[in-house]
C-alpha cells in the first residue's frame, strides 16, 4: 500500500518531534553529569551521544522542521509534572531520550531506513550509560529519591 502525502508529513512530524524529544532529554542529562554531579568522562560521553543522534538525520533537517506545527501541538497542553528531585529529573531525560530513540529506530524504517541501525546503536549506547551514571551514583540517587 502506497503511503499518502498525509502519511509522510505525519512521519515527518514524529521524526521530528522525537528527534527533540531526545537531543533535549539527553541535554539535561548531560548538564547534570557537568554541573551537579561533575562528571566530565560521562558528560562528554552524553554529549557524544547528542551529538551522534543530531548528525545521523542531519541531511534530512530542512524535511523535518517543513512539517513542524508546534503551535498547533495538542502535546503543547499537557501538563508538566512539578516536584521532581534530582534524581527524578536525571532519570526521566534518560527515559526520555531511550523512549525517543526507539521511535526514531521504528519511524526511520519508512523515512530513512538507512539510519534505523544508527538509532539502534545510539539507543543501546544509551542505555549502557544509563546503568554506568546509576551505578557510579548511586547513593547520591538514592538519597536524593527519598
């Protein structure tokens, strides 16, 4: 079955959406490994991981942000969540980013099939600096969570 020019512009915008979805999720992660907990290898492991992410559909920006309707976005009206500790932010943005990369990994499989092995690595990359940032932090986490 053919794909509608509505398909492609919806693909487009999930494309999008979740490629700032992770960049900014990753983004926080990345300043709390610098600034709170002054980690400079996993801060610049975090950064890579950023950076790796926005280069893998660079080429294909002008595509993207075409389709952009933030002003329309019914995701504009959710609410946010207040209250968070440190811990619960630093966890949240790596949700963030992982859940991000695995519709990136799903979504580029029609836009750009080339890069869905791209998100994959940069998705397990993630998770592995996830579990590295927790067990090097733990208690501080932990203690931060009560």
């Amino acid at each position: 079955m053919a794909q509608s020019k509505s398909d492609t512009k919806s693909v487009l915008r999930i494309v999008d959406a979740n490629l700032n979805r992770c960049r900014e999720g990753l983004r926080v992660v990345e300043d709390s490994l610098r600034f709170i907990l002054g980690d400079n290898m996993l801060y610049r492991n975090i950064r890579d991981i950023r950076h790796g992410v926005d280069k893998i559909l660079r080429a294909k920006y002008g595509e993207l942000i075409q389709e952009r309707d933030s002003v329309e976005d019914s995701g504009r009206q959710m609410p946010e969540t207040t209250n968070k500790k440190l811990s619960n932010v630093i966890t949240a943005n790596f949700k963030r980013a992982e859940e991000s990369l695995r519709v990136l990994e799903e979504y580029s499989k029609v836009f750009a099939p080339e890069s869905c092995a791209d998100f994959k690595k940069q998705r397990y990359l993630t998770y592995a600096t996830e579990k590295t940032v927790y067990l090097k932090y733990k208690k501080f986490l932990d203690k931060n969570n009560e």
